[in-house]
C-alpha cells in the first residue's frame, strides 16, 4: 500500500512538513508558488497524516487522492 506521501504526490496535491525539537510539526497543504490551502501545528508524526488526509479530501475533493480510498495502490 502507498503512504499518503506517495499518494498525494502522484495526485499533483503540494505539501510541507517542517519540525523542530520539541516544537511539533508545522503542516502546510500547498506551496509557496502556488499558495497555501492550510495549514496547522500538530504534536505527533500521525497527526501529520491525519490532517494532511483531511484537508487534501476537503480543498481537492475531485482529486484521484480524494476519490481513491488509500486501501490499495491507487
């Protein structure tokens, strides 16, 4: 199965995540040539993941990433 890394990245859906020692991770859907969607600080790597998901189905919901279920190699 793919990470939802690999899945956003074959959907074309741009993302950053940057950390800092004790800090978090500051999570941003979009990038800086194109703008950003969202973006949040989260505590823990799952919760990276969690809301990337959440926020690639709301701001792309007609994308492959939104209308794949992430259960296979979509």
């Amino acid at each position: 199965m793919k990470t939802i890394f690999e899945r956003l990245y074959d959907s074309e859906i741009t993302f950053a995540v940057n950390s800092f020692c004790w800090c978090g991770f500051d999570v941003n859907l979009g990038d800086d040539m194109n703008g950003f969607k969202a973006s949040t600080t989260v505590d823990t790597w799952a919760e990276v993941e969690q809301w990337l998901e959440a926020q690639a189905r709301l701001h792309f919901p007609n994308s492959v990433f939104a209308l794949s279920t992430g259960d296979n190699n979509d």
